[in-house]
C-alpha cells in the first residue's frame, strides 16, 4: 500500500510538471483521425476438460497441511491482542470467560440470545432479568 501511495504520488507531481510544460494541452489526435477500433478475434475452446478423471498420474503441485498447531492471533473486545495455541482455547462460554477474563462474558451472550429469540423487543437488554435470559450450553 505505501509503494502504491509512492507511485501516486509521483504521477501526480509528473502530471504538475507536464502540465507547466505545456505537455498535457490538446490531443494527440487533433490533425489526424483517430486509429481504427480492430479487436481480436473471439476465442474458441473446443477442449471439453470442464471434469472428470485426469488421465496423467503425475502431480505438477502438492499442497501439505501443516502438522502442528500453530500459534495464531487471537482477539479480543476489551483486552489487547494475545499470542495463543489455538488448541488451547476453550469452546464453552464459561472457559471462554476464564480463559479471557471476562466474567460477564456468558451473560452478554445470555442477553444476545434473548434478544435473537425475541426481535421487537426493542428496549434495553440490561432490563431484562438475566433468569429469563437463554443460558448458553455446549460449544460456541
């Protein structure tokens, strides 16, 4: 992106500069017509390769997974960017919280589900007591 912002940059000042020279004034084609529009000829793929069993059993590209967790960003709301195992990451809300210090965190997805399960409540979702509130269970 700054090599993009770079080269803008010189195109502008290069424009600035042509345009004091009087380089930029007029047409190119002013005296003379302009050159005839010639497009190239259409395409035509008369090979029918859209599927099917490859006939060759050499392979010109290999993909490999790799075969270890890897360490992976992880964000969160209300803390700063942490350096985690993804294996490590619990997947119930109450692991969640722990794991992120965020003790309110399965009452926010408490209320979320409450409202998803009720769309013309249209007031505030502290108001509603967190005993009525959908629980979340299994993994998230």
């Amino acid at each position: 992106m700054l090599v993009t912002n770079q080269r803008l940059s010189k195109l502008a000042a290069s424009r600035v500069n042509f345009c004091s020279r009087g380089m930029l004034t007029g047409s190119v084609f002013e005296n003379s017509d302009p050159p005839p529009l010639v497009l190239p000829p259409p395409l035509v793929d008369t090979d029918d390769d859209d599927g099917g069993a490859v006939d060759e059993k050499d392979i010109w590209g290999e993909v490999v997974l790799a075969r270890k967790p890897s360490m992976s960003l992880i964000l969160c709301p209300v803390h700063l960017i942490t350096l985690s195992p993804v294996t490590s990451i619990p997947f119930e809300a109450h692991g969640l919280a722990t794991h992120f210090n965020l003790p309110q965190f399965p009452d926010l997805i408490s209320r979320f589900l409450y409202q998803q399960h009720h769309p013309a409540f249209n007031d505030d979702l502290d108001k509603v007591p967190i005993a009525d509130c959908p629980r979340p269970t299994g993994k998230i």
